[in-house]
C-alpha cells in the first residue's frame, strides 16, 4: 500500500511565565494550544468543537483524509518548554501527582484510548543533558516533589561538576538551582484512511492563572480580555465584596498554531464554561451567546483563527 508521510503535531504551545502579575501571590497562566498540523494538501478539518473552562479542555475533531491513498503519520503532543528553575516552586498552580503528563493529557481515536509514549528531554542551551541528570539520580521535572531534595543533598564535587556543566547555578556551599528546560512530548504512530474521517479527541487539565481581585487590580487585564464597561462595573462590586474575596481567573488558549491543514475549519464551535452563576466572564469574541446558566457558545463556518483565546472569569471556582 503506498503512503504519503507527514508529521501531525498536537500543539500545547507557547508557555508564557507572566512576569507582570497583579499581586505577590499570583500564578501565571500556561496557554495551552490545539492540533497542528504539517502543511497537507490531502487532510481538511471537517470540525472542531472546542470546549474550555477551569477545570477542563475538552477538544474533537473530525479530519478527513481527501484523497485516495492512506496517510501514515507519526502524531504528537508536545508540552511547551518549561523553565525547570522557574518552575519547580509552582505548587500553587499544577497538580505534582504526575510530574511528566502534569496536565492529565489523554488521547482517544475514533473512540479508542491511545497508549503513547514519551520523550522528556532536559535542555541546556538547546543540549539533551538528561543523561547528566540520571547519573546523579536527579529528577528532569520541576514537579517531581523530590527535585529540591535531591539538589541540596549533592555533595560538593557533584555540585562542582554541574555548574561546570552550566546544568545548575547558585552557591556551592549553599543552594544551587536548576539551570535546565524540560521539553515532553507525547507521540503515537496514525494512518488516516483514504477517502475517510478520522475523528481524534483529546483533553487535558489547564494551568490557568489566579490572584485577588482587589480595588483596581483587573485594569491590567482590560484590554488583553476586553473587559467593557458593564463588565468592569460589576468587577467592582465584587471587588467591594472582599467578605466572599473574589479570584481572578485567567485561561489561554492557542489557537493561531494549527492553521496548515486543507482549508479553513469547515465548522468550529467554542463553548465556554464559567463555573457558576454568580461568576463574571469577559473575552475577545464575536456572536458568542449565553446557552446555559454558566455555559456561552460561539459558532462560525469556515473559520480561520486569527487571534488566540484568552478567557477571564472572576468569582470563586469549586
């Protein structure tokens, strides 16, 4: 059987570590993306149906493979690069039960679970030095609950030798910190069969951003979110209500990454969950209307993404 060969990335892009943020105890968000693909003149998107909230991004798709010869792909996910340093202080905003998949990433085709594997790489100026780390019994992730432990706990010699090795940085005799990015991927092997769609869904737990809503403290995020001004009058009333101490919530989601298949997406819809009734939601969007309680919806034929989904909710998340 011949086959066309392709690379399919599912994309989790463009980790920003926010430096400007509103107050001392803020975390950023990670935006997190959706599915690109290699540039393909053979796989359109029939669909994608996109939903985000919180708690939870859930995404389906339906690809159809156009033309009349089977399509083998090798399909990944890659997490975005993290700064190991940065990081592994971050226990307010990840879940460190899963220091590789520490977002619950999983996978399903045409209904089925995919067993994948994993690539974890430690990056140092753009060299794999995961090998170096494993022959001092240190953890790559910055989630790995061990990782301080282990790095006060080596001995001068060793410490010498990774700060020689530009791996870690900071005080010999005292405290030194990690000078390495990780890199995970999730990777499977994929045929499209001719002539057919392929429905893939995947969902995964999203770092979102979180500080105090105090006084003034949304006007940084008015233009980013398109905050207008109803919105930013009920912001301050809540604010007011420091009794309840409101939270300011934010997601971003990357969907500019995965303009290269066949066409634009012949039927996308957003759905949008703010978690409870009591809850204000603000973002950049058009024709998007309220379907449920908590639940707005925005449909479009057609549709090519121009800009990323940023989603900010303020109130109290269970």
């Amino acid at each position: 059987m011949n086959q066309k060969k392709i690379i399919i990335i599912f994309f989790i892009s463009l980790i920003v570590f926010c430096q400007k943020t509103i107050a001392n105890d803020a975390t950023a968000t990670i935006g997190i993306g959706g599915l690109e693909l290699k540039q393909s003149d053979d796989i359109s998107m029939e669909s994608e149906d996109l939903f985000v909230s919180t708690k939870e991004i859930r995404v389906r798709y339906n690809f159809k493979n156009t033309s009349s010869k089977d399509i083998s792909t090798i399909v990944a996910f890659p997490l975005p690069t993290l700064d190991v340093g940065e990081y592994m202080v971050a226990d307010a905003i990840v879940n460190r039960a899963q220091p590789i998949n520490f977002v619950n990433f999983e996978v399903k085709v045409a209904g089925q679970q995919v067993p994948y594997k994993t690539e974890v790489k430690a990056l140092v100026n753009g060299k794999d030095v995961a090998l170096e780390l494993q022959k001092y019994n240190i953890p790559i992730s910055p989630f790995d609950k061990t990782l301080n432990d282990k790095l006060k706990n080596l001995t001068i010699q060793q410490k010498q030798e990774l700060k020689a090795k530009n791996i870690v940085d900071g005080l010999i005799d005292k405290n030194i910190f990690p000078n390495w990015k990780i890199k995970i991927t999730f990777y499977w092997n994929q045929t499209f069969p001719a002539g057919q769609t392929l429905k893939i869904t995947h969902r995964y737990n999203p770092i979102y951003g979180l500080t105090f809503l105090e006084n003034n403290s949304f006007t940084y995020y008015r233009d980013p979110y398109c905050i207008d001004a109803a919105t930013e009058s009920g912001l301050k009333k809540k604010a007011a209500d420091q009794d309840n101490q409101p939270m300011i919530y934010t997601i971003d989601y990357i969907l500019t990454t995965g303009n290269h298949w066949k066409g634009p997406i012949k039927n996308f819809q957003l759905t949008i969950d703010k978690g409870a009734v009591s809850n204000i939601i603000s973002l950049c969007a058009n024709s998007i209307s309220k379907t449920g309680p908590t639940t707005f919806q925005m449909k479009s034929t057609n549709y090519v993404p121009k800009s990323d989904l940023k989603v900010l909710i303020v109130g109290k998340i269970d």
